[in-house]
C-alpha cells in the first residue's frame, strides 16, 4: 500500500522554502482536489503549479513544490530534493530519499495529510478517493 501511495500524482513535496501553515515545517501533502482535467496535468510544470496554489490556498507560502510525478526523461525521486519530509501536523514521513521509499517510511491513512492537514477519504471510506 505504501509503494502505491508512493507511485500517485496527488503525493506532493516541497523542495525548499519557509512556510506559514498548520506547521511550518511542512513539506508534504497529498492534494486535496485534482486540477479538473483529469490526468492532464500540463506536464510537470503544470502539476508543480497546481501544488503550489493548493498549498497557497491553504496558507502555505515561500515554498517550491514539486508534484511527485515521472516523466520518461526525470524519476520523481530526483525532483523532489532530499528531505526531510513533514506533514502539516508536524509528524515526520522520512528522513531522506531512501527512508521515504521503504518500508520504514512514516505514510499511512492518519499521516498522509492533505495541504489543510485533513485526512484524505482511502480504504474503508465512502467516497474513496485516494489509495491510503
């Protein structure tokens, strides 16, 4: 389930930058509402943008966002800097690259927040709208 949450578009990371939030150390989130298009993100210049206004939105300001995302020509594991990653309730998800993409790392249902560092509706939940 993890390797899943990992592998979604909606699984966002800053890359640096202060912010002013639920907690200001915060550098991860799962979006809460997708772009209105579907998959069409606009590449990941268009996902990127569409990280940063829902962070914007919800209080989030001074940070780079980058959308965990792939393309043929760039893993998202090289896009996404090199942690440590922390929610918006101040929980730590991963120390580094490596812990963020083991088994050990601090994703599940009650920490992947989203950008308002709400729970995002997953398994056993009507609607189900993420893979948590």
């Amino acid at each position: 389930m993890r390797k899943l949450l990992l592998a979604t578009a909606a699984t966002l990371i800053a890359a640096a930058g202060a912010a002013y939030s639920q907690d200001a150390k915060m550098s991860f989130f799962v979006t809460s509402v997708g772009s209105g298009k579907g998959a069409d993100l606009g590449g990941l210049k268009g996902a990127d943008a569409h990280c940063a206004s829902l962070a914007e939105a919800a209080g989030v300001t001074g940070k780079s966002w980058a959308a965990y995302l792939s393309t043929s020509d760039t893993d998202a594991r090289d896009r996404i800097g090199k942690g440590p990653w922390v929610n918006a309730k101040g929980v730590k998800i991963a120390d580094d690259v490596v812990s963020l993409h083991s088994d050990a790392n601090g994703i599940t249902k009650q920490t992947a927040l989203n950008e308002k560092g709400e729970a995002v509706n997953g398994r056993g939940d009507t609607p189900n709208r993420h893979d948590v």
